[in-house]
C-alpha cells in the first residue's frame, strides 16, 4: 500500500450509501451514526445537494478568486444571514478556518497570546495543532508555537484569574466534540466573553463539528446567547464536499484585507454551491426544530436504555451530537456495535459519540438504541432489555 499509515482504519469498506443506510463491499449494510464525523449532516447524497452540485459540475468546476464567484458571495449570505457576523472568508476544511481565526485574530489585535482549552481540539496543522490542549496530538513534533495558553475547561475561576491584558483571542468550542462530547456551561460561556469585553481579547468560537444544526440551531453558541467577534466552521457545511469558512465581524475586515490571507480552492464554484443546497435545507426553522425535538428524544431513549447499566457512567451531549461515557475501552464498544450494524466513533478512549444526520428517522434513532442495548447488555450483563 502506498500510503502513509496515518489512520487505525476499521476493517470496513463502505461502497454506497443512501440517507443514514451505508452498504460495504460484502453487501452488508449499516446505521451510519458517525456521518462522516459530522460530516454528513443531510445524510449520504442528499437529492437536494446532489442535484445542485450536479448542475453545476455541468457548467463550472474552478476559476480562482481572481474573479468574481456569485454562487460563493450568495452561500456567504447565507451564513452572515443566519449569525451575528458579518464576514466569510472561504477555506477547505476546520483546520484552515482556525488557522484564519489564529492569523486574523493576532494581526487586528497586535497582540500574540491565545487562550485556549485543556481537552479541546482544533486541528493538525502546526498553528491548530499548537492551540489544542491535547498532548497525544502534540507528540513527536518537536516545540510548539509559544504563543498559546491552555486553561481548564468549564473552570470559571480559572477564566476570572487570567491576566488578560496581553491576550488576543480566547478560542473556545462551545461542545467539546474529540475531547469527549462535553458541553460547556452557561456560567463559563459567560465568563469568558465578559474576560473578553473587559480585555479587548477576541472571541473566537470553534464550531466546526457543532456547527450547521447539530445542536438544533444553526450554531452552537446561539444556545447561549453569545456575541462572538469570529466563528470558525466546517464539517457539515457542504454535505461532505471539502469546504471550511470563518466568519467575522465588520470591523475585522480591515485587517484582512487584499493579500493577507488567501486559498487557492477556498469556495470555488463547486464548493460554494454544495454550501448554498445544504444550509437552503438546514438553516429552516421548521427543520432545526425537529432536530431538537429529534436529540430530546434520542437521548432520552439512550439515558433509558442505560440506566441500569452499572458501566455506562454518564449520556451527555445536545441534538445530535450524543456522548456515552463507559468503564473500559469505549472502542471495544464501538467495534462490537459496528458488527451488529450500527457505526459510531469514540471521543478519547472512554466515550462512545453518536453522530447521526440531522434528518435521521425516527425508525432508526429506536433501532440504533435497541442495537446499543443489546451490546451493552452483552458487555455488562446487567442492562434490562429495551423494548
């Protein structure tokens, strides 16, 4: 095989895949309830997302943005029309919208320092990789960059005690996704954007796998009644194709302005018209209220097919984004519930994550719990059958 061994890849090879239903190469087929890592948030080949992007593959693939790209100026619309920001730059993936955060946020500032989270992740590129307070992502790769700081999450003390003054952004995920499905509370929300209004710091919010209604809104942080000054995003925003954005505020644009900052295929044709067909489906109210309605229910069948599960020590999570934290090796779990059909992925080594589409039926939210039951009573011995 000619390439880098960089993933623990499962021994699964998916072929087709329709709605939450994926098929492999044997012809057996699955529950999807990792989508892509939140990838997939319309499920696998949406007619709606298929069809645009068909059409246009039939006109325009790329043309740089040296020119004008309507199709991307009217999926930034979509996104500011649906926030509290008022600028997109378009990039490929969550990892280079946080490094435009990282870039935007020092050079309007002038300042260096960047406060983020222990637990938190942001991505492998040298600046993301630097910004997450994770030491396995870290290893191996010599010094990082200096100018990140990594505070306890949800510790409002901890955001109260910190010496702000030389601060240019706090970079917070309102859910902490690899890091375990754990979501921040109000009090901590709140402390950190007052730390950042008192000091001039900026608030960048990482919603990369919170964003595009995951959470039953459009973003995360809208739960909580925050004014961030830059959101970063990812992830579900194309429907699977490779597309990645940060939003700002309007006086932040100054600071990036022609020639800071660029992406060669950042919200090409192709790009912008796959964000255009999903966020037209996911940003409708009547859509993200069914996801809440959807995650009330799903969870509250999980906490019921766990409660007298002595090794399950907590479900926790928001819409669709589900964490079931286990005694034991969580992916001992997960390869067990891959073999009775139903996929999920961990977040670190002791929480299972469940990350089905949006529009996920009801049908299938019962039969991947009856699934989940059954493995977990196998594995515990002590779980009463779900029904």
């Amino acid at each position: 095989m000619s390439l880098f061994p960089t993933y623990n890849r499962f021994p699964l090879t998916l072929v087709s895949g329709e709605g939450t239903t994926v098929t492999d190469d044997q012809g057996k087929t699955y529950l999807d309830f990792v989508s892509g890592i939140a990838v997939c948030n319309l499920g696998h080949r949406p007619p709606e997302v298929h069809q645009a992007i068909e059409e246009q593959l039939s006109r325009l693939w790329h043309v740089s943005n040296l020119y004008h790209i309507p199709v991307q100026e009217e999926a930034a619309d979509l996104l500011t029309e649906h926030t509290d920001l008022d600028r997109v730059f378009f990039c490929n993936s969550g990892a280079e919208a946080n490094e435009a955060a990282i870039k935007l946020a020092r050079k309007h500032t002038g300042k260096e320092k960047i406060v983020t989270f222990e637990k938190s992740f942001h991505g492998r590129t040298f600046a993301t990789m630097s910004a997450t307070g994770q030491e396995k992502i870290h290893q191996g790769f010599g010094s990082l960059l200096p100018t990140f700081e990594y505070l306890p999450f949800n510790d409002v003390d901890a955001i109260t005690d910190l010496e702000g003054e030389e601060v240019a952004a706090i970079m917070v995920e309102v859910i902490q996704g690899e890091g375990g499905v754990v979501p921040a509370t109000q009090e901590f929300l709140t402390a950190v954007q007052n730390k950042c209004k008192d000091t001039g710091a900026l608030l960048i919010i990482d919603e990369v796998q919170t964003g595009i209604g995951r959470t039953g809104t459009p973003f995360a942080y809208q739960m909580h009644g925050l004014d961030p000054d830059i959101i970063t995003t990812a992830k579900g925003l194309g429907s699977g194709f490779p597309v990645g954005a940060m939003l700002g505020k309007e006086e932040l644009s100054t600071s990036f302005s022609a020639g800071s900052h660029g992406s060669t295929f950042g919200g090409n044709p192709l790009a912008a018209t796959a964000v255009k067909a999903t966020l037209h489906t996911i940003f409708k109210p009547s859509f993200l209220t069914e996801v809440q309605e959807k995650g009330h229910f799903f969870k509250k069948l999980l906490k019921e097919c766990t409660s007298d599960v002595s090794g399950v020590k907590s479900v926790r999570g928001i819409g669709m984004m589900i964490g079931i934290e286990v005694d034991g090796k969580a992916l001992d779990i997960v390869h067990r519930l891959r073999e009775k059909g139903l996929l999920a992925v961990v977040a670190g080594p002791s929480v299972i994550r469940l990350l089905p589409p949006l529009n996920v039926k009801e049908e299938e939210l019962k039969q991947a719990v009856r699934i989940m039951g059954d493995v977990l009573q196998s594995e515990y011995k002590e779980l009463k059958q779900f029904g």
